[in-house]
C-alpha cells in the first residue's frame, strides 16, 4: 500500500468521523487542536481506517506510538514538561514540530494536540507494513 | 425472514425468556449461539429444537457474570457461527429478599449476573460490532428498573443499572453503526419469578394489570426480534415496556381491587 493509498483512506475517515467537508481536512490539520477531535472521534476515526484498509490501531496505541516507549518520568520532568529526549523522540513521529520553539514549554497534557492527519498516516502506513 | 445471514448470541437461553429468544431468532433466520451457564441439556434441547426446523445454533458453556469467560463466550460465537451481528443479554438471576433480611452477596450476586454479564458482554462484542459498524445490541431488562416493588431492591437496582447502561451505551455506540436497545417485561411466568407466582398462581397480580395477564416468553422473544432486525433501523437508545399497560396506569387504577 502507498502512503498516497493510505492517506485517501484516512483523509475521508477524518472528515467522515469528525462530519465535516473533505476541503476541510488537510495532511497538516492538527486532529484534536484544529480539528477538534475528542476521544470518541479517534475511536471512530480508526475504525474507519481499519474498516476501508484492514489496519488495525487501539486508540490506546497512539500515544504509546507518540511517546515511543520512553518510560514517563524519562518523556516529562517534574512538571510534567517534555524533556530534551521526549522532544527528539516527537521529532521522529512529528516532523514538523519546531523542537527548539518547544524547548522547555510543552506539556505533556498538549502534546497530542500537535499530531496531524499526516501523521496518522505515517502511523498507519507503519501498521500497515507490519501487517502484510 | 428478517435476519437471514446474521448472527445472534443469546446469553442465559437455555430457559425462559431466553430459550423463547433464542428460537424466534432463529425462526426469522438467525444462526444463534444458545449461551447457558449449567444446563446443559436444556441447551442442547433448544439446540435440537433449531436444528429441527432447518435452523442453525451452538451451546456455547460461559458464565457471562465474569468477564474472561463472556469474552471467550463472545468470540466462540464469531468462531463457531462466523460472525456476530446481533447480542441479546439475557441472562438474570433473583435473590428477592426485604432489605431488612438481605445479605450483602444477595445484591452483589445479582448485580454481577443482571447489570454484569451485560457490561461484559457488551465490550466483549463492541470492538468486533464497531469493525463492520454494524451490530444490535437488546437487553432484556424489567419494568422492575423503573418502578418499585417490596423485596425486589436489588433486583430493580440491577435492571435500573441496565437501563441506564442501555441508554449511555446507544448514544456511544451510535456512531458505529450500533443500536442498542432494552426490553422490559412487565410480570412474565417464568422460573426466575416463580416464588412471586407461588401463592395464588399470579391472580392477585393478574388483577392489577390493565390487559388482566402476564407477558408470555414469546410476547418478549417477538419484542426482542423486532428490536434486533431490520424494522427497528432508527430506533436506539429505547426501553420498551411489555407489560401490560401497568406502567402506563396510576397506581390507584381502580377503585377498588
């Protein structure tokens, strides 16, 4: 599957979950800040994606697949403020993240806040390979 | 034939209002898996009993109070039949008893059979329902959770439970393309209410019913296979009375009784 395959799955599955028009979905909407995602809008989301592609994510998946296995107390300081290696660890899954902007400021709290459609398809696009 | 190609599990049907179910689904087409805790052979006769009639059904042993077991209950029925569309809890058990006399089990027991085997069942089935987005959910609740009735604490809270349940879970589950709806007998001659029957065969109670007699287990099986096919496309989050008239009257019905 291309990721041009994935990405017109997730984009209809996107806008379909969330009930608005396609032109208002773009790869770089944020899903929960912009687009105004809650949790049951990601359930249906991915749903959706697993129905039209057959590639399955828990939705608890998502913030696991965010936080890349690096224990909590490593990801956030004491205040719950992403550290320097949480940060590097964001860059990978969140390109487009400006890590130095972000540096000290972001909350874990607001961290999914940032996770673009595009990034969901580079989720499933990794899921997807996993799969076949 | 209103649910050729589906596939319904039916929990606590070896008997009653389950046993009724379980048939009349199969009768519109319905392959069921007939869930049963202990009896066995009654399963097993319902069972034959489909399969008499060309129909198609699997006892499947779980005890859908404890949650391990309704998963495995849940996915032997998508294995054994090939699918699941349609998942009517059933299953309940009585401890009446005056809260003056009632132990602490007696609530707890009949909590996590009644409101318990209903969770569990449900999220064992809503990730497969959510997946195809489409499925049906019925409960088989009781006028019991809406009204009051002496040494029947526990068991009303235990179907006030589901009934709430029921309707928190239509509006999650909507979106899905899962429907999710209860039934409430009224008074139903079954096993589980043969003590309330023991005294003078029900005439007391029958005489405070407005249609003057109880739900039979078809009057429910028919109510349920309604809300489980095709007919009851738009309808989700409802609690249906099968009772008679008695929740639609004023106490003080008559004059006098």
């Amino acid at each position: 599957m291309t990721k041009e395959e994935i990405y017109g799955a997730v984009h209809p599955a996107v806008a379909e979950a969330l009930g608005l028009d396609a032109d208002e979905v773009t790869a770089e909407s944020t899903l929960m800040d912009e687009l105004g995602a809650e949790s049951i809008d990601l359930l249906d989301i991915l749903f959706r994606i697993e129905r039209a592609i057959g590639v399955k994510i828990q939705a608890a998946d998502l913030s696991e697949y965010v936080q890349g296995g690096i224990p909590d107390e490593e990801f956030g300081d004491e205040n719950d403020i992403i550290t320097a290696k949480g940060l590097a660890q964001l860059k990978k899954v969140m390109p487009q993240l400006d890590v130095e902007a972000l540096s000290g400021k972001l909350a874990a709290e607001n961290v999914m806040g940032y996770f673009t459609v595009e990034n969901l398809v580079t989720l499933v696009a990794e899921r997807a390979a996993v799969t076949v | 034939m209103d649910l050729e190609g589906r596939v319904a599990l039916v929990t606590g049907a070896s008997r009653g209002i389950g046993r009724a179910t379980a048939l009349r689904l199969a009768s519109e087409g319905a392959a069921v898996g007939v869930n049963y805790r202990s009896n066995q052979q009654l399963a097993q006769d319902v069972v034959a009993e489909i399969e008499a009639a060309n129909g198609r059904a699997v006892a499947i042993q779980g005890d859908v109070s404890d949650y391990q077991q309704a998963q495995e209950v849940v996915a032997k029925t998508v294995a054994d039949l090939g699918g699941l569309h349609v998942l009517v809890n059933n299953a309940g058990i009585a401890r009446d008893a005056l809260i003056f006399n009632m132990e602490p089990e007696d609530w707890l027991d009949v909590m996590k059979v009644n409101f318990g085997a209903v969770f569990n069942c449900t999220k064992s089935a809503l990730p497969h329902f959510a997946g195809q987005r489409d499925g049906v959910i019925v409960n088989v609740s009781s006028m019991m959770g809406e009204r009051g009735w002496t040494g029947e604490s526990n068991y009303a809270a235990s179907k006030g439970a589901i009934n709430a349940f029921t309707r928190c879970c239509a509006i999650e589950t909507a979106r899905f393309g899962i429907r999710v709806n209860a039934v409430l007998p009224g008074f139903s001659p079954t096993d589980l209410v043969s003590e309330l029957l023991d005294k003078d065969g029900g005439k007391s109670i029958k005489r405070q019913i407005p249609m003057r007699g109880f739900a039979g287990v078809d009057d429910v099986a028919d109510a349920v296979a309604f809300l489980a096919g095709p007919r009851s496309g738009y309808i989700t989050g409802s609690l249906l009375p099968l009772d008679g008239g008695v929740g639609a009257q004023l106490g003080l019905g008559r004059t006098s009784w």
